[in-house]
C-alpha cells in the first residue's frame, strides 16, 4: 500500500518493469525481511517478493523513479548482496541452480572435514577428564595448565577461521542494524572465544606471580570447546539444510533434464546435429524411436507415439498423425516422424510450467505473513533476551562463567530459521510435486484457498462429459444390418456440416465403414436432410422428419428411453419406411463418477452448471452421480451462480475449460482450468490441470490440504521450539528442576530444528492422492 501511494504521488509513473534478482548472504528468514523492507521502502517500487528458499527476490518497479542499480544499492545497504538476472534464459537449468547448490554443498563438506578435525580432539581435551579419559602428559597438572589452554586455542581457530563468513555477514548486518542469524551465532561463540582469550591471559599472569593453582582452576573456565563445537554443529546442521532444499526442487530439474540438449534438424535433404538453443521456429526436426522432442511443434510427416507423462502425467503414450500438436520434452516411444517447430525457447510448454512453478515458489501465502512477521523482530528480540537473561543470573550472584553459559544457549538455541522454511519448504515441494503430475498451482495462495473449498461446481460440457459428441447406440428395425444402417447415415451425414452428423462420420471411419455415392442432397431445415443413394431416396434427420413424411415409429425400438437418457436419436428412413435409428450424446468422462464420489467424501459439495435443457441435465447428473444440478443456464450467467452461491458463505471452486467460463473461473475463490493440455497459460485460471481428466481436481485439493498440513505442522513445531527453548536456555527452570541447557546442547538443537522443518516438508514428495493409491 505505501509503495503504491509512492508511485501515485510522483505523477511521474513510467512503465513498470519486472526484474528478478538472485540474492546473496541471506541465512535465515529474518535475512529475507531485511532485504524485503529495504526494497519496499524505496520509492517506486510496487510490490515485492524475497524467496530465503531460492535465494531469490522479485520486484515490481517504475522505471521512471528507480532502477536496477537502486535496488541492488538498498540490498547492499542492508547487507547483502543483488544481481538482476536480466538477459539470462529462464528454462536453463541455472534458474533451479542444481551447479550453485552443488558447489554450495562441496564448499560445506569442506568446512565440515576442516571443523570435525579440529572439534573432535578439542573436544576430547577438554571434555576428556570429566568422563574419566586420560589425557597425554603434557596436558595435566597444575604445572601444564597453560599448554592445556593453548592447545585448545590453537584447534579452535581452524574451525572460526573456515566459519568465518558467520562473523564476516553476522557483525555486518548487526553494525546494519538487521541482525540476522548470523549475528546470533557470531556474538555467542565470539563471546565464548573472547571470554576464553581472556582466561588464557589471567592464567598468564597467574603463572607469572607464581600462582599455579589459580591458573589451574582457570584453566576450567575455558570455552573454546563450546565455540568450535556451535559452529560445527551449526555447519553440519546448514549442510544437512542445503541437501534437503537442494532436494525440494527435484521435481523440475528432473523435468528440464527430460528435455534433450541437442535437436536433429533437416535442411536441404540433409540431417544436421545441432543445439537445441539454435533451433528456429519453422525449422523441420527429425524425431525418431526412443527420442526426445526438443521444443513444440506440429508433426508433419510420419506417426509416431508420444510418452507425454513428464508434461501431462497421462501414463499411456498418444498416437499422433499429421497435423497433431507435439510437445517438447515428450518421448517417441515408437515411429519416425517429421515436425515443424512452432514454439522455442521461452515460448515452449515446458518453459511455461518452469516459469509457472517458479512464479508459484516465489509467491507468498497468506498463512507465512505472520512468521514472517516474526521473523522479522526475532533476531533483535533473542539478542535482548540473552543480555536480559545472563545480566539477571549475574544479579542474582553467580559467577560471570554460568551467566555467560546462559547467554550464549539462548542465542544459539534461537532459530528463526525454522519460521522461515516452514511455508516455503512446503510450498516449493507441493508445487514441483504437483507440476509432475500436470497440475500447476499458479500461486501461494491458490494451494491455501483449494485447501479450504467447500463447495465444487462443475461446467458439464468438457469437464464432465468429453465435450464432443459420439455414437453411443445403432438400433436397425432388421437384426444384423448396422453397418448397412451407419453406411447410409454417414454416407448423408458426411455432406452436411452438423456436429452430430460429424459424430457418426467419425464412428463410420472408426469401424472402416465403406461410403457411399450421395445424389441430390438436400437439406430439410429443422427435421433433417435427405440424399438418393443407389436410385433409392435415403433420409436422416429428427422425430420431425417422421411426421412431415407420414413415417410410422416401432414400438420396440427404445428410442424414447434413449432420449430420455439425455441422447439424440438420429432417425434413418428409406423412403417412406422406418429402417433405424442412430443414438448420439456427450458421453460423460470414464472416470467422472469416481471423481464426484471422490469429492463427496472429502465433504465437498459437488454442483454440476449446464446451459443445456434440465432433461438432458438430469440424465447426465445421474450418470455421474452428482447431486445437485443447475440447468438451462446461459455462459454469461454462470458467474452470477458463482456470486450466488458464494453469498451463502460458501468457499467455491469452478472447474471448466477456461473458455466461456472464464467470467465464472475469475469469480470463484479457486479457479480450474481443465483439460488444458499445452495451453497452460489461462489467465483466469489459478490452478491449471493439463490433463483432460476430473480426477485431477481431486488430486489438486488433496494435494493442496497436504501441503497446508504440512505448513501447520512445520510452524506449529518452529513456534512450540523456539517457545520451549528459549526460556529453558534462559534458566527459568534452573530454580525449579535445577534445569538449562549447555551451549554445545543447544546449538546441535538449533541445527535439528532447521533440518526437521525441511525433512517434514520433503515428506510430501512422496504424496498419493487415494484416487492413485493402490
């Protein structure tokens, strides 16, 4: 709100520019606020999106009042580091940034050997004596408590020398005044190195007056094992963090790893190997078995069929003919066929579910505004808690060593981490989950609103039934003669242009039905047409028909129950003689039924919306077993119903084709686009399902409460943890149960927390809707 009251006032707006940068030195969820209200703050900028996750940040801004340089300038103010991405391919694989999180994690298995090396021996000397270990000569005795000290000084310095970035950003955004979780580490295992330090030189002095036991009972006073022992647990904690980020994307990277590198052009007669980055739309590719097509295009020559499952998640592979739309990143399974680029690069179906996904992970839910709230004020809250904490125990009499034990557990155990991967974690997997099973979540919010749907209304024609009508029944007056029966219809009904005659077209050239030689071809408008076929005149048409020629209907020829049942009958007379009847209708879906049971026992109620005649509603509703059924209404009224319905308080999800319903798909709280195969892009849309198949908004809403679940769990357990561990670092419970924590204890708890966050997010990579389990 403020940010858009900025661009108002100028009265200087310019065109808005979206930019997204890749973010650097961010380490925990208070980081990515920072950088969020530096952005924000600056005038002209509209709306702004930071991802901890992806390390990314998104940015609406007027080009008339900042710039790419501004904004970068307002990061680094804050103590980080941004670089636009302008110019880069979004569909390469740096977008999901598989080499950056490599190196990331090569860099920290680094620090990791270099910080174990040093901790495990550290940690044995000085740790050692207290669980009954004995240590080398050199090291015991009044007369060796300054080489007992340095030792340990000497190991701890590898381990804060390879850490040192924690200091380095940690002390830079404090000075900032945006301490993040850097500067909780840093200031608590710097104070345990400086307080040691410190010790290290009064037990030189100690010694210096010839006062070797005081420099002996100092030597328990050192806490260079708790510093090297924080920040490797810490370390190892982050590795394990970075592995299971690294692994929430796996769904898309493996997705852009389908798509081959290389494309198999002909130009002038002649097969050419080249990249797929220099293919041209209009160029001919050649696809053969086993192969995967490149970018989009349209088969020209040849067959073939087409494993579309990583695009659509159909399982079966489509045979495909001249003239078929080809999808790239799908496999030939078998044939050989030739295609015509439509669609490269950024234009590709594949780029679009990227950069859906992308957009969807980069999006905020409603439900992370209040972590992020907290996160935001959690580091310089935790920092007063710990000075508040160690100055009381100090009051209270005890020596500076326990207050300063208190100090540090409170600032290592605090994890605003956990707050901040709870949401994003969880989104990120949901989405790449449901991309891989063609259903693409365009954002944040649209996976929190399908969790809370209570009611489904479904368009009838496309989503419901096939969309298209088919021949369901051919009914000849003589037994055994339907072929002669579909010959003669199809043979009129291929010289007229109705959809139903289209449809026995298709069933006779389905079956190989022979056509034959039509003359004087008349068409009777409202009844039907009429053609001579072999000397003999032929007509097809409506019940009208029958009574404008006089025709007499046969009792048992069921065609009334066939219209009761929602079908056309198609009434085929030769001359004036009855000699059968076609029956055709929009069949529904063969897995509709299942679907709308499916919902039904979520405790979703399922409305069917139809323009058609109530008649032909009701026999579709009992078809597919829906309860309730709006008929007769027309498709600018649809979202009218929608309005309705949503005034009864209920939470409304519309599913249709993304065509005429798009009025009503707008309305609805969560939109669905069905059946939208490789065009994704439906603006009116927030979920869109590439597959043709009902069952998929089952899955869409199971899949979105599992991933709601799955937040509620992550920030109840980052709450109920930092709530817990806080004040039992602080001693609340000393003075009851003798109760704290070591500062070692607490930082291998902080680590845990982080990890258990991700761990519980990546549990949904392994989400079956119970329409799929088995």
């Amino acid at each position: 709100m403020i940010c858009a009251w900025k661009v108002w006032r100028s009265g200087k707006e310019g065109v808005v520019r979206k930019e997204t940068f890749d973010i650097t030195g961010m380490t925990c969820s208070a980081c990515s606020s920072r950088v969020y209200k530096a952005v924000a703050a600056l005038e002209g900028v509209a709306e702004v999106t930071v991802n901890f996750l992806k390390n990314s940040m998104t940015a609406d801004f007027d080009e008339a009042l900042t710039s790419e340089r501004k904004i970068a300038s307002a990061v680094e103010k804050a103590g980080y580091s941004a670089a636009a991405r302008s110019g880069k391919a979004k569909t390469t694989k740096t977008d999901v940034r598989p080499d950056a999180v490599l190196f990331k994690l090569r860099e920290m298995k680094r620090r990791l050997a270099v910080s174990f090396l040093s901790t495990i021996p550290l940690f044995f000397i000085a740790m050692g004596p207290m669980i009954g270990l004995s240590l080398p000569d050199f090291l015991t005795g009044a007369e060796n408590a300054l080489a007992f000290a340095f030792t340990q000084f000497l190991l701890t310095i590898p381990v804060v020398f390879v850490n040192f970035n924690y200091y380095r950003m940690g002390f830079k955004t404090l000075a900032s005044g945006s301490p993040n979780m850097d500067s909780l580490i840093a200031i608590g295992s710097g104070a345990a190195v400086v307080f040691s330090v410190s010790t290290v030189y009064k037990m030189s002095f100690a010694f210096g007056n010839g006062d070797a036991e005081t420099a002996l009972s100092l030597a328990g006073n050192l806490y260079f094992d708790s510093a090297a022992m924080i920040l490797t647990l810490i370390t190892l904690g982050k590795f394990f963090e970075a592995r299971s980020r690294g692994k929430t994307s796996e769904a898309i990277v493996g997705l852009m790893d389908i798509a081959p590198q290389t494309a198999t052009r002909l130009r002038d007669g002649k097969e050419e190997i080249i990249p797929r980055e220099e293919v041209l739309v209009g160029d001919i590719l050649v696809i053969k078995a086993g192969e995967s097509v490149p970018v989009d295009g349209v088969l020209t020559e040849g067959s073939g069929f087409l494993d579309e499952s990583a695009i659509t998640g159909e399982s079966l592979p489509l045979e495909k003919h001249p003239g078929d739309l080809i999808t790239g990143a799908t496999i030939s399974k078998a044939g050989h066929f030739l295609m015509r680029t439509t669609h490269v690069g950024d234009d590709t179906t594949l780029a679009q579910i990227v950069r859906l996904v992308d957009e969807a992970t980069s999006s905020k839910a409603p439900i992370a505004r209040l972590a992020d709230k907290i996160s935001g004020v959690f580091v310089p809250v935790v920092i007063v808690i710990a000075a508040i904490a160690a100055a009381i125990w100090l009051l209270l009499g005890y020596d500076p060593e326990f207050a300063l034990s208190i100090g540090i557990s409170v600032l290592v155990i605090s994890c605003p981490c956990a707050l901040g991967l709870a949401t994003p974690t969880a989104i990120m997997v949901g989405t790449g989950q449901g991309a891989a099973n063609g259903i693409l979540f365009k954002s944040a919010e649209a996976i929190e609103t399908a969790q809370s749907v209570t009611t489904v209304v479904l368009d009838k024609t496309g989503t419901v039934t096939e969309g298209k009508p088919v021949v369901t029944d051919i009914l000849p007056v003589d037994a055994g003669c339907e072929e002669e029966l579909l010959s003669i219809a199809a043979s009129l009904e291929k010289l007229s242009e109705h959809p139903l005659g289209a449809a026995v077209v298709r069933e006779a050239e389905k079956r190989g039905t022979s056509f034959r030689s039509v003359a004087d071809f008349t068409q009777i408008p409202g009844q039907g047409i009429a053609g001579t076929i072999d000397g003999v005149r032929f007509m097809a048409g409506n019940a009208r028909i029958l009574e404008a020629k006089s025709v007499l209907p046969i009792d048992d020829m069921r065609d009334e129950a066939l219209a009761s049942e929602g079908r056309t009958v198609l009434y085929c007379v030769r001359e004036k003689k009855l000699i059968g009847c076609i029956a055709v209708a929009d069949v529904i879906k063969k897995t509709s039924r299942q679907a709308v049971a499916a919902l039904e026992g979520m405790g979703i109620d399922v409305i069917m919306l139809t323009g058609d005649n109530a008649e032909t509603a009701a026999a579709v509703q009992r078809q597919a077993g829906v309860k309730h059924v709006l008929a007769e209404v027309l498709p600018q009224d649809k979202e009218r119903e929608i309005r309705a319905l949503q005034k009864r308080r209920k939470k409304i999800a519309m599913v249709g084709d993304g065509i005429n319903d798009a009025p009503a798909l707008a309305r609805a709280d969560v939109g669905i686009a069905i059946g939208a195969g490789t065009d994704i892009a439906v603006e009116s849309a927030d979920i869109v399902l590439m597959r043709n198949d009902l069952l998929d908004v089952v899955t869409a809403i199971q899949l979105s409460r599992a991933v709601m679940r799955t937040i509620r769990q992550n920030l109840f357990w980052a709450f109920f943890y930092n709530s817990v561990g806080i004040p039992v670092a602080a001693g609340v419970f000393y003075g009851i149960w003798g109760l704290t924590l070591n500062p070692m204890i607490a930082a291998a708890a902080m680590s845990l927390s982080s990890v258990s966050v991700v761990t519980n997010a990546l549990k949904l990579r392994f989400f079956v809707t119970p329409c799929q389990a088995p």
